[in-house]
C-alpha cells in the first residue's frame, strides 16, 4: 500500500505586530500594505494624528518667528489691498489669528488625511476602476505620512539649532529645492512650487503607490498614475500662485 499523500503546508501568517509595521513602513512597505490590506486604518490614522498635534505644539515656539514673519507678510497684502485696514486694526487681530492657528495645528492634520484618503479612494475606484475601499485609501494615507512625521522632527531640530528669527518661510527648514534659494528674490508661486520638491513629499508619493499596489491591488501602472495625480493634487495651491502671477 502506498503512503499518503503529504498534507500541503499551511501558509505561514504574518502575525507583525502594529510596533513593527511602525518600523517596516520606512524599510519594507510593500509588507505592510499586504499584512495590513484588510485591517482597519484607525491605528495609524490615530498614530500619525496625535504625533504630528505633538510635533505642531513642540514646534510651535520654537518657530514662531518663521510664523510671525508670514502673518505679517499676509496682512501687509491684505493692508495694501484694503486701506481701511490698518496696523492697529491688525495687532488687535493677532491673538484671535493665534488661537486660529492653534486650533488649525489640532485640527488640521485629521481632517486632511481624510480628504486626501478621500480623493484617493474616489480616483483609485472610480478612474482607476478598482475595488479600492475608502478605508484601505484611508490606511495608505495614513502609512503614507509616516516620512512626514521625520520631516517634523527634522524641522524641530534645525529651529532648535539654527537662527530662525532670520528665516521667512518653513521652506528654509525643509529638505526641498526651495531651501537652494531666497524667497524674496522670487514669487510666491514659483518658491511654493518648488517646496513641493521634497524628498519628504516625493517618499510619501512612493508610499502610496506601494500601498496601492499591496493593500489596494491596483496594478503597477495604475497605481503610479494615482500617486502621480495625489502629488498634483498636493501642489494644486502652488500651481495656482504660480499660473496666477502670485
């Protein structure tokens, strides 16, 4: 009598726990997204939100002369163009300014990850015509971010060490084209375009075309197309400057 057959061997799980998909993700994403394709993206969506609220108000003195500079850069557009604007007028303004500011650094970050999940789930499953779920869009985006959450702590160490009370622009501290050139020497529009260039923004781009690749199962082409689109979509208001003559 012959012997029976070998029973196949199981498929092995990845059992990673959340801690090691927080390390992988900048070393083996493709892993992630495939472990993760059909988890819920609340973890790190929370993960990247209360980090990134932390690094706003760890941030927030430390360069607050950089944000002081662009108020006050703000207001002496908006005082040209309204006369009846005047400095009094503004100084009473700036402590309402400062808790809008506070509030758009707590609130800033969620409402933005769901709308660019948003936009990524409406161009993966409706141009792309894939199965694409917002809450797989919403934990590419989320996973996505992570680089972002360096390019803050990077930020908080050059305030920490250089002389920002000269700098005008966040672009001085970011590791984009922008950095290579004087903001006063150009157009908004043209030094906001150039900001976009940032090895950090161009990482999390990356970041979304892997996971829609692994967790959306969007073929290699198509996901491309949308992580180009999403970055398009990022440079929108820089554009506009730009074409605007701002």
């Amino acid at each position: 009598m012959s012997e029976p057959s070998a029973a196949a061997a199981p498929t092995p799980t990845d059992n990673a726990s959340m801690a090691e998909d927080f390390v992988d993700i900048f070393v083996s994403p493709a892993k992630v997204f495939a472990r993760r394709a059909k988890a819920s993206p609340m973890v790190p969506y929370l993960v990247v939100c209360v980090v990134m609220i932390a690094l706003f108000f760890a941030s927030k003195n430390v360069l607050s002369p950089i944000f002081d500079a662009q108020i006050q850069k703000s207001m002496a557009v908006q005082m040209k163009a309204n006369p009846q604007l005047t400095q009094e007028m503004v100084d009473k303004s700036k402590p309402i300014m400062a808790i809008g500011i506070n509030i758009a650094g707590v609130v800033g970050v969620p409402i933005l990850l769901l709308i660019i999940g948003l936009v990524t789930w409406i161009v993966g499953r409706f141009f792309m015509s894939s199965s694409l779920t917002f809450g797989t869009a919403l934990l590419i985006t989320s996973y996505s971010w992570f680089p972002r959450i360096i390019a803050g702590v990077v930020s908080l160490v050059e305030g920490l060490t250089m002389d920002v009370s000269r700098m005008t622009s966040p672009y001085q501290l970011s590791v984009a084209a922008s950095r290579f050139f004087d903001p006063v020497g150009m157009s908004d529009g043209l030094y906001q375009f150039l900001g976009q260039i940032d090895v950090f923004t161009i990482w999390s781009t990356v970041l979304v075309v892997i996971g829609l690749m692994h967790a959306g199962k969007l073929d290699k082409s198509k996901a491309i197309i949308t992580g180009v689109i999403m970055f398009v979509c990022g440079a929108l208001p820089a554009i506009w400057a730009l074409l605007t003559g701002k």
